[in-house]
C-alpha cells in the first residue's frame, strides 16, 4: 500500500508541475471568459450599415422607414431589458415555470404573429423614457445610466449621377460597384460603405401573392428587391418584409371593410399552460425553472465526465509509454510489483483528474462571484438548484467508476505501444465508443425510459455515461441495481485482465500485439 | 581511484572473502528460457559468494540482459530454478537488490536528487533517510552541482551516474548492473570502478555485465562467461586466464627453435606482424605450459647463447580469454 501510495504521489506531482497540465487546466476557464465577453462586444462593435432605398411605387416609403426605426427600438428594448436584469434590486430563479415560458410565449407569439404591434405598443406607450421612469423603483439605487445604442442602419443618398426613376435593371446596374465594395458611397462628406440596396419597383403591387392565387413563375426578381453582399444579417429586410407585409395587410382589412384593431386583438388572445410535476409533493407540484435545470444538468455532468475522463487516460497513456520507451519500468518492476505500480499510477492520475474538475469548478465560481450580471448571477443559480440536487453523488459514483473501467483499458494499450502514435491507433475505437453515449445525451434526457436506452445502459462502457443521463429521471431500481452490479463487477474483470496485459505488456519491445497474439500470450501466462 | 586499477584479482575483497565464507547470494539451477523456437538461455547454473564482484561477460546477444531479467523475477525461466538471498523469488526480497538496467533511462522532467530520492524510497527508505543519502552520493560521487537539475539537462553520462546511484542509494545487499560502463568516458569509468568497489569493501555483492573486458579483470573476482545462451565458464578470473595458454614473447636475430627443449615449452611460432621490418631481428612467440617457469627460458637463451634484445611474458588477458573461448560466436553474432 506504501508503495502505490508513492508511486500515486509521485504521478500526480510529476503531473501537476508540468507546464501542458496548467495549460490544459486553465484553457477551459480562459476560452470560458473569453467567449463570455467576446459575445457582448462582438454585438456592440457592428458596424454602422448604410443603405439606399428607391420607392418607385411611392407607397411604402413610410412602411420601410418605420421598419427601420422599429428594429433600432427593438435593439434598444432588447438592451433595455438586459438593463433592467442587471440591475433590478431583487432577482428570484425560483418563478414559476408557468409565468415564466407564459411571458416567453407572449413574446414569441407576437413577434410570430404581430411583432410590429408589440413594438408599436413599446413605442406608443412611450418608449424608452417611459420605460425608465416605470421600471425606476425597482431598480439599485448606483445604477450607471441606460446608454441606448446607436443606429445601425442608416439611410445614404444615391450617389451623384444615378436616376431614381431609372429602370430597376439599370438602377441596380449603377450601383453594383458600390454594393460590392469596389466604391464608396459618400455620407455626410466622409466615405462609407455600401450595405444594402432597397428597391421596390413602380408596378410592385402585382406581385402581391395570395392564398389561392396560381403561384408564377419568376422570370426575374419580383417583389421588392433587397441587394447586399452580406447574406447572413437579415436583420434589415426581415425587418421591412414585415413592416411592409402589416401594410399590405392593413390596407387588405381596409378594402374588406374589417376593422384592423380587433384583428390585432384577436391574434393576441391565448390559453396559459401550467406545467406540473406529478411527483412533487401536493402543493408543490408547479414545475419551476429550478426543475427543468435540474432535469436537463446530467447532459453538463455526462460532458464534464467525458472530457475530464479523456484528459486523464491521455496522461495515463502518454505517461506508461514514456516509462515505457524509456525503460525505467524494468526498474520500476524490479522495485514493486506490477500491480502495485498499474494502481498507484490509476490514483495519481485520478487524482490529477480531480485536480482539473476541482480547478474548472473554482474559476468557474471564482468568475460569477466576481464578475456580476444578470446572465451569471442565472448561471449561479442553476449551480446552486445543481449543487444542492442529488445528483452530486451519482456523479461522483459515476465519475469513479467510469475512470476505473477506462483507464484500465487505456492502461493496457499504454502497455502494449512503444509509442503515442501506436497507441492512438489503438485508442481510436474506444473513443468512438464514449462518442455514442455522448451524442444520445439530449435524446436521452428527453427519453431517459426509452426501451433502447435502457437496454443500452446495461453496457459498462456506456453504463456510467447513460445512467448518469438518466440519473435525474429517477430510473426504474432494477436499471439503477443492475447496471451497478454489471459494472463493478466489469471494473474487477477489467482491472484484472489489464494488469495481466500490462504485466506482460510493459517488458515487450516492438509492434503491439494483434488480438490473437495477446490472447495466446494471455493464455501462456496462465 | 589508482589502488583498484592495479588491483589484481588475486588480493580483491572477493576473493579473500569467498575463502573464507561459501555462503551464496544468488544461485541459478539449470535456468532455460525459451522464446518460441528460440532459445536464449540455456541451462545456466551458477552460484555467486557473497561480497563478490561478478561479471557476467559474453558478446552481444549472448543471453546477459535475458538472465539478469530471470534472476531479478522480471520474466519466468522456462525451465529450472532461481534462489536469491535466501529466496526464490527477488520481488521477496526487492528491497535488498539494486538493479541498473541495460537500456537506461530516467524520468526526464524529475530534478535529480528528487529521482534517487523516490528511487530509495520505492526501496523502502524513508523519505528523510532518501533524501539525506541522495545528497551524500551526489556529493561523493562529482555531481553535487547538478543535484537540482532536471534530469533533462543532463549528459548522456552524467544521467547515467546518476541512474547508477539511484539502483545503489539504499545500499542493497545485491547490485546487479547491466553494461554500467556502455556510454561512460574513461574518467567516469574509472568513477564508476571505485563506485563497484567501494561497494564490495561494504559487503556489498556485485554483479555486472560487460563485453568490455578490461573492466571485468581490474575488477572482478569471479566470471560468467556466456555465448548463445549457453555457460562457457564459470569461475575465478585465474581459473578462466588457464584455460589458454600462457606466452612468453621473445626478440632476436637468433634463431631461438632450439628452445623447443626446455620441458614445457608447447610451441614456437614466428609473429611476422611484430616484426620490424628495416632490421634483421625477429619476433617469436612462445606457448609455454602452467607449470613452466617463464625465467627457465630465460636461463636457457644464456646457456643456448642466444641475444635477446626482448623478453616479454605476460598473463594472458581475459580478451584473449574471451576471444579464445568464444571468438567464433561472437563473430557469428556480429554479422547477423
């Protein structure tokens, strides 16, 4: 026991004083931070876009420019709101899940059926001031001020020489150096490019399609036409596509004589659903947003545990073949035995995998404790709603168990190579395996009794991947037993037949064995 | 450092000591290994007093490593059985062997007294003791200045020193070491000599393997000599010096075949390579029996009237040994 216990030490300090095992650690809290403020300054830092918009019809000039001014409401709602979560006085996760994806299906459905009308109420009610004031009280007194954000998308004059009244054909002609960047358009005197050209057509109004109407064949863009470069901002013309499509249809409800206001409230009518859990004790049955986390955490523990799991059977492995190749096993051999040292070297690494958890888990917290904002002071949340479920505790289980069943295996390829490259040869096909569970764990979550599922947990090489999926759907106890059985005594058979190969492994020099020859060498050693 | 140099087997500490105590550390019966069709040991028996230095000498491939490896219960020998203090198996007894492999190498990254340190300590050394004896022999043995070194830093010899006083830092009853002296220029072998020494004056048994025989005859007291995995010899470096015959190399421009009477004198061959070819003297090589007193050619050359202007007798080496006793295989060996 001594002796494991000094080869485990000697592994996890080796481990841990490299500089690869710190940078190993720290690049996922890094790349965490860093994609977490990139976000917010990718989408503050677009660019201001200008435009050019032709109306030949003269009807729509009024519909596209409030389209417009609608989307640069709707940037400053959006921030408005975050606004309001970083800084109301009081924050509470724990709302009911009924009031809270109600607020979120208003929200969709009217954006789905009306978004302009849920802006123009924004706008009518006031706007952004009237927000302010409203929302005043129950916001921290050391607020910084609300910054509205600037325009993005502005209006540019056509440039000299180009006639409005010109064809289409020959309009878009003009300005195709321009919307392709090769020219700059000038605006307020100062050069800037072209992003987008609106072009509505004199005789536009034929192209107005109807249910029912023969669908034509195009010959040539019909509708209005919306040239830019750029194919994936589509902010701007799904902004006037609706804006103009409201207009047609006001005018449509006008011509059949229906009043559009109760249209509008028609369309805005619905039927709250409440969603109750069944094994919730009476009272308490209203599913809250804490719930559905919890539900849907096994997919973060499954992740977690793959990729803390890989990392460790890859020093495992890089770490036998460097004894290996550099022949200190026959030392090592000639001073314990080869049990001894397969399982002080499972601790130390284990323990530098714990390590890695540990230190992702500390910065994690480190990150929300001092970095405060409505979207980590959610993520804290759901971290308490997580910590706090019993899920730690299948985790840790699972998490033990998984790394005993595949480190031994690794353990024994590490054996069999002399070096990396052999032995990632050997690795692949293990690594497909942790693939299939990993790719199920949505699917799973969603159907954790799934027949399919189920059978497929009784396999110890997805057992710790698949039952932890399952962990929070309380699986039926003959799963939960069974598969527990199944696997330990998996991880006993495993750890025993791989210290045999890795006993037999270590001393051989040359290519790795094939599958028939490790077995009659299994075989001869008996 | 000089005293071992000139040291001749006759008067090592072995050798008065196996005199005196035929106790045996190590004892192989009739140890076989084969691989498949292949034979790499065969039948080898031997028995090693303690306080030895014992070389196992033989050409590449003989079977060295592969008997070292049985000896210290590494691999099983197909056939036959191993005792080693007291035991039969070394993993019994690990903790009083030390053991230099023949391939060498170290955990790159470790600083190198840490390395002896935890190398001590898988022998059962405490932590403190380890480390107290890592320094000691850092300092005793040159490499004081390198003791916080990474071993990566190290020069090929130097992490090889190093690998020799991590097999020996908790002072084991047993050191075996395979090819100690491959890889070491001639100031560290000579370091590495006293090292064997020093250990061997401690009670301290020794075996090393070597092809290089100079090192076996300043320093051992006994030898195994092996080829294809077969024993060749066993015993007292004189014992093996017998097994050819002894020379007496003579320089003359007399004829000197008339000393072909003196009883003992088993043949007389001209050594036409030796000789000097602007003068009429020629050289002559004299195989001369046991027994023979090489100062009775001597006498005879005065009485014979024959000038001398060279007399040379000297012990055969362990290389004419070697080459003598094992000279075909080895070449066999080199050119497969």
């Amino acid at each position: 026991m001594n002796m494991i216990r000094l080869i485990a030490w000697r592994e996890y300090m080796e481990n841990v004083k490299t500089k690869g095992f710190w940078a190993g650690i720290l690049i996922f809290p890094i790349i965490f931070t860093v994609m977490y403020f990139l976000q917010t300054m990718l989408s503050n830092s677009t660019p201001t876009r200008y435009y050019i918009f032709i109306d030949q019809s003269g009807e729509y000039g009024e519909a596209v420019e409030t389209a417009i001014e609608r989307e640069h409401q709707r940037r400053i709602l959006g921030e408005f709101v975050s606004y309001l979560m970083d800084n109301r006085k009081e924050s509470n996760l724990e709302l009911s899940a009924a009031a809270g994806t109600n607020a979120a299906d208003q929200l969709i459905d009217n954006a789905d059926a009306d978004q302009v009308a849920a802006l123009d109420e924004w706008l009518e009610s006031g706007g952004l001031n009237f927000a302010l004031t409203m929302a005043s009280p129950a916001l921290k007194e050391d607020r910084a001020a609300f910054e509205q954000p600037s325009r993005q998308f502005i209006a540019a004059d056509l440039p000299e020489g180009i006639d409005s009244s010109a064809s289409p054909e020959a309009i878009a002609q003009a300005l195709r150096p321009y919307l392709s960047g090769e020219r700059k358009i000038v605006v307020d005197s100062r050069p800037g490019d072209l992003f987008a050209l609106i072009l509505i057509p004199a005789n536009v109004d034929d192209d107005i399609s109807r249910p029912g109407a023969m669908p034509q064949s195009p010959s040539g863009p019909t509708g209005i036409q919306y040239w830019a470069r750029n194919l994936t901002d589509s902010r701007l013309p799904d902004a006037i596509i609706s804006s103009i499509n409201a207009e047609i249809r006001n005018r449509e409800y006008i011509d059949l004589g229906v009043d559009n206001q109760i249209v509008r409230s028609v369309q805005r009518t619905r039927m709250p659903i409440s969603q109750l859990d069944p094994t919730a004790a009476i009272g308490e049955e209203a599913v809250s947003v804490a719930d559905t986390f919890r539900q849907l955490a096994p997919i973060g523990f499954v992740y977690l545990m793959f990729i803390s799991l890989m990392q460790s059977v890859q020093y495992l492995l890089s770490n036998t073949i460097e004894e290996k190749s550099n022949r200190i096993i026959e030392v090592l051999l000639a001073s314990v035995t080869a049990g001894e040292l397969m399982m002080g070297k499972l601790l130390g690494i284990g323990l530098s995998g714990l390590t890695t958890i540990a230190v992702w888990l500390l910065s994690f917290f480190l990150f929300i404790t001092l970095y405060q904002s409505s979207q980590t002071e959610l993520i804290s949340q759901i971290l308490d709603v997580i910590l706090s479920s019993e899920l730690i505790p299948w985790f840790i289980f699972y998490y033990f168990a998984g790394y005993a069943l595949y480190s031994g295996i690794f353990l024994a390829i590490g054996s069999l190579c002399n070096t990396l490259k052999e032995a990632q040869a050997m690795m692949m096909p293990m690594i497909m395996i942790q693939v299939i569970p990993l790719a199920m764990m949505v699917f799973v979550v969603r159907d954790p009794h799934n027949t399919i599922v189920r059978a497929m947990s009784w396999f110890p090489l997805f057992t710790p991947y698949l039952m932890m999926n399952r962990a929070a759907a309380d699986p039926p106890l003959v799963d939960l037993v069974g598969t527990t059985i199944v696997l330990l005594l998996s991880i006993v058979f495993v750890l025993w037949l791989s210290g045999k190969v890795f006993r037999m492994g270590v001393l051989r020099t040359g290519q790795p064995p094939r599958l028939t020859e490790l077995l009659r060498m299994l075989r001869h050693r008996n | 450092m000089v005293d071992s140099a000139v040291q001749s087997p006759s008067d090592s500490p072995s050798h008065s000591q196996e005199e005196t105590t035929s106790h045996s550390v190590l004892s192989l019966k009739n140890v076989s290994k084969t691989y498949g069709e292949f034979t790499a040991v065969n039948d080898i028996s031997l028995s090693i007093p303690k306080g030895s230095i014992y070389g196992f000498l033989g050409p590449n491939g003989a079977g060295k490593t592969t008997t070292i490896r049985m000896i210290l219960d590494i691999i099983e020998p197909s056939s036959g059985s191993v005792s080693i203090l007291g035991h039969s198996s070394a993993l019994d007894v690990r903790n009083q062997i030390g053991y230099l492999p023949e391939e060498k190498g170290l955990y790159k990254k470790m600083k190198v007294w840490a390395l002896i340190q935890y190398f001590a300590m898988l022998k059962g050394m405490k932590k403190h003791e380890a480390k107290t004896q890592a320094w000691h022999l850092l300092e005793k043995y040159g490499l004081k200045d390198f003791a916080e070194a990474k071993v990566e830093t190290l020069s090929k010899g130097m992490s090889q020193k190093v690998q020799v006083l991590s097999a020996v830092a908790h002072e084991p009853e047993l050191v075996i070491l395979d090819e100690p002296f491959s890889g070491l220029d001639p100031v560290n072998q000579t370091v590495l000599e006293d090292l064997i020494t020093d250990m061997a004056r401690n009670g301290q048994t020794v075996i090393f393997s070597t092809h290089v025989m100079q090192h076996a005859e300043r320093l051992c007291g006994h030898i195994l000599l092996i080829a294809k995995g077969r024993k060749i010899f066993d015993g007292t470096v004189n014992e093996a010096k017998a097994t050819i015959p002894r020379r007496v190399m003579l320089e003359s421009e007399d004829d000197v075949s008339s000393l072909n009477s003196i009883e003992g004198v088993i043949e007389i061959g001209r050594d036409e390579e030796l000789d000097v070819s602007d003068s009429a003297k020629q050289q002559w090589q004299l195989q001369i029996s046991e027994q023979l007193n090489p100062q009775d050619i001597l006498r005879s050359c005065f009485e014979k009237n024959i000038s001398l202007s060279r007399f040379e007798f000297t012990e055969p080496s362990l290389h004419d040994v070697f080459v003598h006793l094992v000279g075909d295989d080895a070449k066999e060996h080199a050119f497969r």
